[in-house]
C-alpha cells in the first residue's frame, strides 16, 4: 500500500503547490493560466480522474475522494483568487477613469415658449385658479365694437387715448385694446353671469421705438354680475398682483378715467426693479402702472344686454409686453416681435 | 398742465402739507402728478419719494430779495454795470452785464430803487450762458479788474424761464432782504388731466378737488367790478345763429388801458405754467383761462368799429360759408368748411369760435381799448374743426372737452377785473349777455344703498352727501335717499343710471381708494364652457416646444411685396384681397397678412446667421377678407420652419448632419402622434411655395389639413438665407385640431413576448414606402403589432430603377407566445402578397 501513500502525498503536494503558485497571480491572464496548469484537462489533479480506469479496483475510491478534495480546495481558491482580482481591477479602474468634468455636454436644442406666451399663461393660470375661463374675440373690429359700444360715441374726447389703425373698409379697424371682446362676451352670454379674462393682440397707430409698439399683446378682466362691488375688484386685482409679481408686492389703486368704466382706476405695484425707492423703470415714483380697472359702465352693460339696473361689474386691462418689458428689465420693446433668435433664447 | 403752488395755495390753504404730500392728496383723487420742478422751494424731507423732481432750490442764506440803489458803469467795459446794492443786512456793489439796466446807468442814486433777486457768494444756480441746465457755483473772481462773487439774477440762472438776456426786476413791493425762496419759493407740479375732469384744467378746479380731499374750503376770487366806463349797451351787438353751437356769448368793454407788462408776479405764474407772457391784457385772458379754465377772446374794439364801417360793431356766430377763409393770429391762413362754428362781424370772419382768432382784429401793440369774449361752443363741433384743420390751442384743448357755460360770467369779470389791475383803463358799465341754451343742471337721486353695495363699504348718507357737498354739489338727504343737484361748472355729470354712476366716481374718488375695503370675488360660478380649440392650440404649443422648436410671435401688419416674396418670381396666382390700412405708419406695414408662411420665411431669413440651426413655429390668426362680410375671416394658422444643422456642432460631433426633409417630417409625426389623431396620410403635393419633388400634403381623414416640404429653390433665392435647404410647413390649425381625440383606447400592454423579424425587399422606384407598409400590413393580419421601416439601398445589387427597403416587424398575440411556425405562415404570406401586389422580390 505504499503506492496508495505516495499516491496520495502526491496529491497534497499537487495541491500546496497549485496553492503557492497562486498566492503569487496578480493578473487575470496568470489567473488563466494557473487554472488551465492545475485545474485543466491536461492538470495533474484531472489525470488523477483519467487515470482511474487503469487504477487498481481497492484504490479507486480512496484516490477519487482524494482528487475531488483537492479539485475542490482549487476551485475554491480559484473562486477566492477571481473575487480578489476583481475587486483591484475595480479599484484601479475607478482610480484611472477619470472625465474632465468641465468639457461642455452633448448639446440638445431645448424648445421654448415665446417670453408674452409664457407670462400669459402665468396670467391665465392665475385668473384660472379664481374660475375665470378665457374668451377670445376678433383682433379686426368694428368701430362700433372698438368704441362707441365702449361709451365712446364718434367725436367723443376718449376717442384720443387711443391712436387707431383705420383699415380702407368704412367702420373697421384694428382693435386698439381687448376691450371691444367685452361686448361679444355679454352679448353672447347675457344674462348669466360673467366671469373671464379676454387676451390678445391689440394694436396701436405709434411711431415704433424701443418704448412704443405698433403691436402688443393685452389680457382683458371681465365679471358681470348682480351686486358686484368695487371692494371686489380691488380685492381680485390685488390677489393677482400678489401672485404675479410675489407676496411683498404693495399695490394701490389710483382714480382714473376710462369711457368704459366708472368709477375707473389705474393699479400701480411697488417698484420691483428697485424695491420703491425710485430708479428710471419707474420714473423716480417707486411704482409702475400695470392695469387700468374699474366698475363696467351702465352703457357699456346696456350694449352688451344686461340691465344696469339691475347688474353691475368690474373690467381690467394690461398690456403684457410692457409688464414683460417691466419684469425682465428689457431695452427695446421690439424684441418681441422681431424675434432675434438669440433675445428668445434667454427664456 | 403745469400748476404753481404758489397759485394753488391763493384758493386752499396748504400751509401744513409739504409738496410731497400735496402731490400724493392730488394724485389719489385723479389729478396724476407726473413730475414737480423745484423753482426755489426745498426738497421735501424724507428719503423716499414718489414722485421725480428736478429743478433748483434757491437756500435761504444765499438767494435773497435785494435792492438796486444806483447802476453805475464799468470803468473798463462798456457792456458791464456796477450795481450798487443793498441785500438787507450790507451794500455790495455787483457786476453784471444785463441790458435791461442799462437804461439806469449813471442816473445817480435811483429815485425808484429796483427790486432784484441777489444770490450771494457760494450759490449753486443755473449757467445763464449754457445752454440747458448746467449748475455751476458763484466764486470770486475779477471780471476786467472789478472783483465779482455774487450776481443778480435772470430767470434762466433761477430756473423759472429760459430768459437770461437781462436781469429780474421784481415788483417795487418785494421786501429787500427777505430770502427768496420766502419770497417767491415755488413748486410746478405737472398734473396729467384724464379727459373727463377738464373741469380741472384750471387751477381753482384743482384747488377745488384738493380742497374736497382735504376738508378744507376753496376760496374763490373775488370778481366784484368796479365799472365807472359809460354803458356798453348800444356800443356793440350779439347775434347767435344756431344756440345749439353757442349756447353763450357775453362780452365786456375796458377803454383807456395802457400797453404795458403784467406785473411781475403774473409773468412768473405765466411762465412756470408755460405761457408766454406779451402784456397785461393779453396775459389777463391766459391768466383767467389758467386760473378758471374758461378761455377768453380779446378783440380790439377799435379794429371792429372800423370794419363795420364807424358803425356799432356786431358780433354775430354762425358756421362758416362755403370757401370761407381766415387767417389766425399764428399767421395761417384756413379754408374752412360750412359745419366750422365762427366768431364773425359784418366785414366777415374774426375768429375759429373757442379755438383761435383771427390776425386782424387780434389785441396789438396799439391796443387801448378791448372788447372781452366770454362764450360756450359744442365741444363735438370744436372736436370736428380741431381734427380737420389739424390745429390746436389752450383753449381748443378746453372748449372741445365741455366748458360749462355758466363759467362765462365768472370769467369775463375776473379777466376785466384784472386788465384793469395790470393795465388800467375803465371797464364799461354792464356786460352783454346772450345766452339762450342754458343747459340743464342733472339733478340725480342717489341712495345710499346703492353706493354701499356698489363699493362695498358702509359710508353713511349724510357722509356721502358731504363728500358731494365739498364739490359744490347740492345734496338733500332724506333717510337713504340722497338727491343730488350738479354744480354749474361741470358738464361730466349725467342723469338717470349713468348720472348714479357718475357719481359713485366722485364719492369714491373723494372718500379715497385706499380706503374701500378688498375682498374675495363673492359671485355666483358662471356656467363652465369648454373651449377645447384654445385649450388645444396651448397642447400643440407645448408639443412643439417638446420637440425643441422656437416659439414665435410675429408682426400681423405687412405688406403686398413682402408676402409676395414667399412666391417664385413670376409666379401667376391669383389675385388676392388684403386688408388695407387707411393710415399705416410705413408702407412696409400696410396690410394685414394674409400668410403666415410670408413672416415665418422673415423670421428665418433675419436669425440664419445668429444660429447654425433653426426650428421655430408660430400659432397666429391671417387675415382673408370676405365679400359681403364686414369684417375679415380671422384663420387660426399654425406654420413651421426649419434649416440648418440637426445640432450645435460641437467636440462630441463637429460635423452635425444637415437637416432634411424628414426632420421635419419628424416633427409632425410627433405632433399628430401627441394630438392623437387617426387616419394621417402624407401624399406627394405641389405647393407654390414648395420643391415640386419635396412636398406632401398632410391628410387626415382624407381631408387636407397642411402642407410641408423644401422650400422652393426660387423662393428661397427671394430671401438671404444659408446653403442649408430650408424645411417648412403650415397648417390650417382650425382643421388640424378638428381631428385632435381628447379620448382614446389605450391598448394592453402585451404580457407575451414579441417576436421580431426583419424583411427586405427590392421593388421599382416608384412603389412608396406607405405602399409596402400597407401590404405588409394586409399579409401580417392582426398579429402584426408594428411595422418600421428602418433601411433603404440602392444600388448595382438590387438593379437599374430599383430600391431596397428594409422593414422591422413585430408579431405579437394577446393570449399566447407564436410559435415559429405560425411566424413563418404569416412571414410567407406576407412575401406572397409584396410579390402579387407590388412585384416585390425577397432581397436575400
């Protein structure tokens, strides 16, 4: 039985020496070759298994068992050996890749709303929010619509705080603010109640400059109702005014004139460009007129079908560009029409 | 208009309130404070203010009242003066080079002294000899041996007027050393007047205003005259035409009176309000029209008895006859037309009745004795001939926005009172008054209720007819019931409904904005509409803007030849109606459009070399006229523009392919896929516009909704654009949006796996990608769940005149996993109909 003995001290060594030469892989090609030498078909440890045919009967168990052991105590090592390799080439690698992080991204072209398109929808969301529903009315309108349904017959001295693009057809012209959409309003749902905001595009006979427009955008207030009072207004305008232009925005409400309204009045808000304290955007006065407003007139209810004595009703107007103009602290009101590319880029 | 404090405060005491404050009380009952000019006064304390001011502040210790004892000459300068001067406290002797004491030197010691205003040493004033407002401070210094440190003072140096040719001799009364500002310290504030308060073109009308504020009593001038001239009955007539023109006419005489300067206070109200003083009389009419917002007329009486021939002269009103002419005191002469109101006498017209006179019977340099017009004019007739001859004036400003008649009466005799004053001569007895149109003063029942509900405060009534009452009207108060009687100085006040509204204005505005409480809508819901259009136009925006375009907002106003550029040259189509503005401001913009393709190409055309890449889009009406319509049809129109690279080339891609025909195709799959609409089709088309090899109309349902493709070479060689092809489309929105579903079947997500396939085949040219689809579709049945074509190939492998396009198909059923033999089925019967169908062959 001194084969068997040799037999299987031949093994254990196999094995320490399969162990020892591992100990020194540092690669995973070594570690390849490693498992091709002492665990591969041609590895002593498996000729120890292709040998068993020839082997004497009473060896074969002991000599099997004994083999497997040490396959077994290989594969392991092996196993160990892998997990360890692994673990340092991850090491290396999350030590060797390294970006330079500040070369630009891959561009992407964002798309973007027009700058009027964005505020208006902020305007439009926050009437929204208090149920008002938008009301949309022709931007070529009838003088009737434009002004004398307004409470401005012809030759009425109103008719001067509007500078009018006539058109070549007799009675029609560009409307010269939103409010004519007032009349279809009520005309179309007298007599329910009212209550919706009218925006669009207004335009205005001006020489053009980096102040004045020829074409601008306006949004229209309307609520028609019975019993609707003045505290209402001020109390719907200055909640706008909060939510537009933040909750530290004063306003006030100053007497104005409009042939549309009355009582009439323009809202002024705090200065946001210079916190009140006066700058050129607000002309030295720490405020800037953002809306004319005030209690519809019995006339103008009278054209668009309800009673004045029995209804009543608030109306607000603004012109979007400017308060854009205001906010963003814009050189040249033109921009939004000539639609430089790289002035709509910065919305 | 311009108001002095100084003026203001003749009619309300002001004592307690400084300028800051005023203009605030001012601004908050509608009389908008635009910007105050300083002329003496002090900077109002505090930090902040609400209102600009500019100007110059005259200190108490610098700028003081002085008195000129002699003018002596300059021992070397013939154009310079020494003054000996008193300043209250020393006498100094200073320099100046002013004309206007010329006249006084070397008379010795002045019997009269004149009155001066001095500033001493160290004052910061005006450069008299600059032009504009340049500051500058007085130093010591030797002018041509004289030493020189202080100077008395033109109105340039102190800011009042732009006159520096000589020197302020102010009236004898002036007090020698009070300080200026005490003296005549003032303060113009420049009042925006809305136009239904002319009323308050005046200063007592905006006294009146402050006063109700305030709570304080207006002090009306007095206008007691004193006539001691022989009657002026019989000395002159009046005869109106039409009453409904000229409700009034009244006149006054003054004879004897002197042709002389205002004095000098006058001339400082005249100037800070910017009017040009010319002498007393004129300056009595300006004053008056400032003061109570009644224009006056002076005519020379003299001038008139000689044109009616030593005759008693009379005044007749009446419009004006065809071919008319007459020349206005400005010099220009107007052809008038038979509606213009006229002031005539029998040799023919005198003046533009209420907006100017006439040159000949004008006051001049020789004027002694003056006949006084006070009248009232229908302001729509005013209105008509200050439009039409395009001429304006004070008192056209005023007459066209309604003076009340009554005002007339009021105004005749302070103006009298006032010439006689400033230039002395006797005023005549009586005054001639016709007035045959008195108006009727609305009276207008208001119940307290009513205001309260209409504001949403609770102001008693007898604090509502208090508020009125500080206006001047007259109000009996009879529990809730309020009648309410208007002053006869307004014409704004209606009756009725309007009347009531009318007046919840004055009782608002006088009670105070500020003061009406705030509160939340308290109003029934409307009835919710659903405007799907709009809500729909707002998806189309964002879905565009999620596929990276611009939105634009482009100009509706154009003209002919530029929309005609989005055609080839010489293009034949037809005619088409525009819009057309009657006053453009530029024949650039004289119609309305009637494409949105025309401003998009704009767009593109002036941003090509500001970016390597443009997708923009826009959503905006054009404008088509329509026979027997009045008004236009206003199209909703979508349009898209692209050119350009695909991206920014940059370190990742620095050669970024060119964009094509089928990005933009792209862009409208992704929009109709996002508005879920069904049964799309594109289809070769021709556009005018358009590359006749790269257009397609855009079906859905078999309807036309838009148009897309390259951009004609042609056209494009009509703008300045890049080499890059430009891409464009454009949509009838209104249609497209006719298809959009708001609701539709979401389709299970499939719980089997799919099984993918590719398919080549080689066809002729003209067989279409849609065409294979729509077979491959036919043969794949229901278990063909997506078809994509993914390759296309040409060449000397596939044969002359023929294409390979390679699809990728994907089977899938709902209950189970295919097996491969039924893929196969369907694979062969899908192959068998390319081939029956569109001579398709497998490519292997």
């Amino acid at each position: 039985m001194a084969d068997k003995a040799a037999e299987l001290a031949k093994l254990e060594q196999i094995q320490a020496e399969a162990l020892k030469v591992l100990a020194d892989v540092a690669e995973e090609d070594a570690l390849e070759a490693w498992r091709v030498a002492f665990l591969g078909r041609s590895s002593p440890v498996m000729a120890v298994f292709s040998s068993m045919k020839t082997m004497d009967q009473a060896l074969r168990p002991v000599m099997g068992q004994a083999a497997n052991k040490v396959r077994q105590a290989l594969e392991a090592a092996l196993a160990e050996k892998q997990d360890i390799l692994k673990d340092e080439a991850l090491v290396k690698a999350l030590q060797t890749e390294q970006l330079d992080v500040t070369m630009p991204g891959r561009p992407v072209e964002r798309g973007r709303l027009h700058p009027l398109t964005q505020v208006l929808r902020q305007i439009t969301r926050i009437f929204g929010d208090m149920g008002f529903q938008v009301y949309r009315s022709p931007e070529v309108e009838t003088d009737d619509y434009n002004f004398t349904y307004l409470n401005m017959p012809p030759y009425h001295p109103a008719r001067d705080m509007w500078d009018t693009f006539y058109t070549k057809t007799d009675g029609v012209l560009l409307r010269t603010h939103t409010s004519p959409g007032q009349i279809r309003v009520m005309r179309e749902r007298s007599p329910e109640p009212i209550r919706v905001i009218l925006p669009g595009a207004t335009m205005r006979y001006e020489q053009l400059s980096a102040r004045s427009e020829i074409e601008f955008a306006q949004v229209e207030v309307l609520v028609v109702g019975e019993k609707v009072t003045f505290a209402e207004l001020k109390g719907t305008l200055e909640d706008f005014a909060r939510r537009l232009f933040g909750e530290e925005a004063r306003t006030r409400l100053r007497p104005s004139h409009f042939p549309f309204t009355e009582p009439s009045a323009e809202m002024d808000v705090g200065c946001f460009v210079c916190g009140g304290k006066g700058c050129p955007v607000c002309k030295e006065t720490g405020w800037l007129e953002i809306l004319g407003c005030g209690m519809v007139h019995p006339v103008v209810l009278e054209y668009g079908g309800y009673d004045p004595a029995k209804y009543s009703g608030f109306a607000a107007g603004m012109g979007i560009d400017r308060s854009t103009l205001m906010r963003y602290r814009i050189d040249d009101i033109r921009h939004f029409r000539n639609n430089d590319i790289r002035f709509l880029r910065q919305f | 208009m311009k108001v002095p404090l100084t003026w203001l405060k003749d009619y309300v005491d002001l004592s307690d309130l400084d300028i800051e404050t005023l203009a605030k009380v001012m601004t908050m009952v509608g009389l908008e404070v635009g910007e105050i000019r300083l002329v003496g006064l002090p900077l109002p304390p505090g930090e902040l203010h609400e209102f600009k001011y500019t100007g110059l502040s005259w200190p108490a210790d610098k700028f003081i009242v002085a008195r000129v004892d002699e003018v002596m000459p300059h021992p070397n300068a013939d154009r310079l003066v020494l003054c000996r001067l008193n300043d209250g406290q020393e006498e100094i002797v200073v320099l100046t080079g002013a004309p206007n004491l010329y006249d006084y030197k070397g008379k010795g010691p002045l019997e009269q002294p004149l009155k001066v205003a001095y500033a001493r040493e160290g004052s910061t004033l005006y450069d008299g000899h600059e032009p504009g407002h340049q500051l500058t401070t007085l130093k010591r210094m030797k002018i041509r041996g004289v030493e020189s440190f202080s100077m008395i003072c033109s109105e340039k140096e102190l800011g009042i007027s732009e006159a520096h040719e000589g020197v302020i001799i102010l009236d004898d009364d002036a007090p020698t050393g009070m300080p200026l500002v005490d003296y005549m310290g003032d303060a113009v504030l420049d009042v925006d007047t809305l136009p239904n308060m002319v009323r308050d073109a005046s200063v007592i009308g905006m006294a009146r205003e402050i006063a109700a504020a305030l709570g304080k009593t207006l002090q009306m001038p007095d206008a007691t005259l004193e006539m001691k001239g022989p009657q002026l009955e019989g000395r002159a007539k009046i005869e109106i035409i039409d009453p409904e023109l000229n409700s009034r006419f009244m006149l006054g005489l003054i004879e004897g009176a002197a042709q002389k300067p205002s004095p000098y206070w006058v001339r400082r109200r005249l100037n800070l309000s910017g009017m040009r003083p010319i002498n007393a009389l004129v300056d009595a009419t300006n004053y008056v029209m400032l003061e109570l917002g009644e224009p006056l007329h002076a005519f020379d009486y003299d001038i008139l008895v000689n044109r009616a021939g030593g005759k008693v002269p009379t005044i007749i009103t009446r419009t004006a006859k065809a071919g008319e002419k007459l020349t206005t005191l400005d010099g220009v002469e107007y052809e008038l037309d038979p509606e213009m109101e006229l002031v005539t006498d029998s040799a023919g017209a005198l003046s533009l009745a209420g907006i100017m006179g006439g040159e000949e019977s004008e006051i001049n340099e020789n004027t002694v004795n003056v006949l006084l017009e006070g009248a009232s004019w229908n302001f729509i007739n005013i209105r008509k001939t200050v439009s039409r001859l395009k001429i304006n004036s004070e008192a056209a400003y005023r007459f066209s926005r309604g003076i009340h008649p009554a005002l007339a009466d009021l105004g005749v005799r302070l103006c009298l009172k006032r010439m006689r004053e400033w230039a002395g001569g006797e005023i005549a007895e009586g005054l001639m008054d016709n007035y045959p149109n008195p108006p009727e003063d609305p009276v207008v029942e208001l119940s307290a209720t009513w205001v309260n509900d209409s504001l949403g405060t609770e102001i008693p009534a007898r604090e509502i007819a208090g508020i009125l009452e500080c206006l001047e009207f007259e109000c009996r108060v009879d529990g809730d019931l309020i009648t309410v009687k208007t002053p006869p100085h307004r014409l704004d006040v209606h009756d009725g409904l309007i009347g009531r509204a009318d007046l919840l204005e004055e009782v608002s505005r006088i009670y105070g904005y500020d003061k009406i409480p705030s509160r939340p809508l308290n109003q029934p819901l409307p009835p919710q509409r659903i405007s799907q259009g709009m809500a729909l136009e707002e998806t189309v925006r964002d879905l565009l803007v999620n596929l990276g375009l611009q939105e634009l907002i482009a100009y509706r106003m154009t003209s002919p030849e530029r929309e005609a550029r989005r055609f080839p040259p010489e293009y034949d189509g037809a005619w088409e109606e525009y819009l057309e503005i009657q006053n453009p401001i530029t024949v650039e913009r004289r119609v309305m459009r009637r494409s949105i393709l025309a401003t998009l190409l704009e767009t593109l055309e002036y941003n090509y070399t500001f970016s390597p890449r443009l997708a923009v889009f826009e959503i905006g009406p054009v404008f088509h006229p329509v026979q027997g319509q009045q008004l236009p049809d206003e199209k909703m129109m979508l349009s898209i523009g692209m050119t350009g690279l695909r991206e920014k080339p940059s370190w990742k891609n620095d050669a970024p392919e060119v964009l094509d025909f089928y990005d933009l195709k792209g862009v409208i799959e992704g929009l109709l896929a996002g508005l879920h609409v069904e049964g799309i089709c594109y289809q070769a088309a021709q556009h005018p516009s358009l590359h006749p090899g790269k257009t397609a109309q855009v079906c859905i349902g078999g309807k036309v909704v838009g148009v897309m493709g390259e951009l004609h070479p042609l056209v494009k060689a009509n703008y300045e654009l890049g080499d890059a092809p430009v891409y464009v489309a454009e949509f009838d929105l209104v249609k497209l949006l006719e298809s959009a579903r708001i609701l539709f079947d979401v389709e299970p997500v499939p719980s089997y796996p799919p099984v993918f396939e590719d398919l080549a085949v080689v066809v002729d040219e003209a067989v279409t990608a849609a065409d294979i689809e729509e077979v491959i579709r036919q043969g794949g049945g229901e278990y063909l769940a997506k078809v994509q074509m993914f390759d296309i190939f040409r060449g000397p492998q596939v044969g002359e005149g023929k294409k390979s396009l390679a699809f990728s198909l994907t089977y899938i059923a709902p209950d189970r996993t295919l097996t491969d033999k039924e893929v196969l089925k369907l694979r062969n019967k899908i192959v068998h109909l390319l081939g029956e169908k569109l001579n398709a062959e497998l490519r292997s």
